[in-house]
C-alpha cells in the first residue's frame, strides 16, 4: 500500500503545480483527490494550503469516509463531493476541482459550457454542464441531483458548480487537470464569441 500511496501523492504533486503554474488556480482554494489504487482510500488535499505548496506531508490520505489514514492536517471540507463520486463512479482515478474565473462567470448564464472550439469538440463528447449549488460547498443534500447527471449522462467528464468552480475527473490528477484547463480554456473562448457578437465584429 505504501508505494500505492506514494504513487497518489506524486500525481496529485504534479497536477496541483500544473494548476498552480497556469494560473488555474490561485491562493490556498480549490482541491484534488487521487484514489490510492483500487482501495477505497484517497490522496487529498489538506485544508488551507494551497496547489503551489503542495507536498507529501501537506497530503491527507484517507478512506471515503473522511476518517484519516495518513497525516496531520484536516482535509478539505469538499470530501463529501471527492467521497460520493470515487463510491459511486468505480473507474475514476482523480478529481481536480478549480475556481477558474472564465468558467464561474459564465456559469451565472445558467447554461451549459458549449463545445465552441474544434479542440473542445475532439476531447469532449458534451456540452459541460452547469449545475446549481446554493452552499459555499457540496453538502450530502446535493449529492443525488449530481450523482443522476453523471449517471444519466455517461460522456460527461467535468462539470461547472454555479459561482464556485469546475469540477473534472479523470483517471489520474494531472489528466483531470488537463481537462479543466481545457473546460476553462473553452468558456473563455466562449465569452469572447459571445463579447465579438455583441459588438457586430462577429456574425
């Protein structure tokens, strides 16, 4: 189990800097779990630090309950989203959560991310969805309306929680990574089409 863990928190190392570096994420917010192999632990983010500072030690290890395995700090208060999805979802690896500006200011719209670019369209099988949450996090409460989107809708990889951030899976963190990078990447693109129109420069 050890090197399974160790193996988790280097993902996670290596997607948190990614994230870091490209701006993605800035300050101590956001979060990133790893499953830890095929067991039901994870590798997630403590509360309070942020993507840059992360380390081995700055890393909780725990079981989809929340109970700590390894480490000191507490983990973020989004494990009740991390947890329910690892339970519910058996091939996801990792979850990469982001407060990415271009995403959330378009999640306001109400409507979901569209596939604008040839990019998005190659790597995405469906418009990102935008799901409304009224908390400041994921409470037990909004599990089932999230958990029957993704069950019902087998292509959706990342999602976009109203006001607050994205949310992308994937089989390993730097993976998931790379896919919100791409959503926020495409809501971006989709704000200046939609800035362009508005202005006639766009047909």
């Amino acid at each position: 189990m050890k090197g399974e863990i160790e193996n988790a928190k280097n993902d996670f190392i290596a997607a948190a800097k990614r994230a870091h570096t490209s701006g993605m994420q800035t300050g101590n917010g956001g979060n990133i779990s790893v499953r830890v192999g095929n067991q039901e632990l994870m590798a997630v983010k403590a509360s309070g630090v942020s993507f840059g500072e992360s380390a081995t030690d700055t890393i909780a290890v725990t079981d989809l309950d929340g109970k700590i395995i390894e480490g000191n700090l507490k983990p973020t208060r989004e494990i009740v989203l991390h947890s329910a999805l690892y339970r519910e979802f058996a091939h996801l690896g990792a979850v990469v959560h982001t407060h990415s500006p271009y995403s959330i200011a378009w999640s306001f719209t109400g409507r979901d991310i569209p596939l604008i670019t040839k990019h998005a369209q190659l790597k995405m099988t469906c418009p990102v969805p935008v799901i409304d949450v009224e908390t400041p996090e994921v409470t037990k409460d909004h599990l089932p309306m999230i958990l029957d989107l993704l069950r019902n809708n087998p292509g959706i990889q990342a999602f976009v929680l109203k006001g607050h951030g994205i949310v992308a899976t994937g089989n390993s963190a730097v993976l998931a990574e790379q896919l919100a990078e791409l959503v926020e990447e495409t809501a971006k693109i989709c704000w200046l089409d939609a800035i362009g129109r508005n202005i006639g420069i766009i047909k």
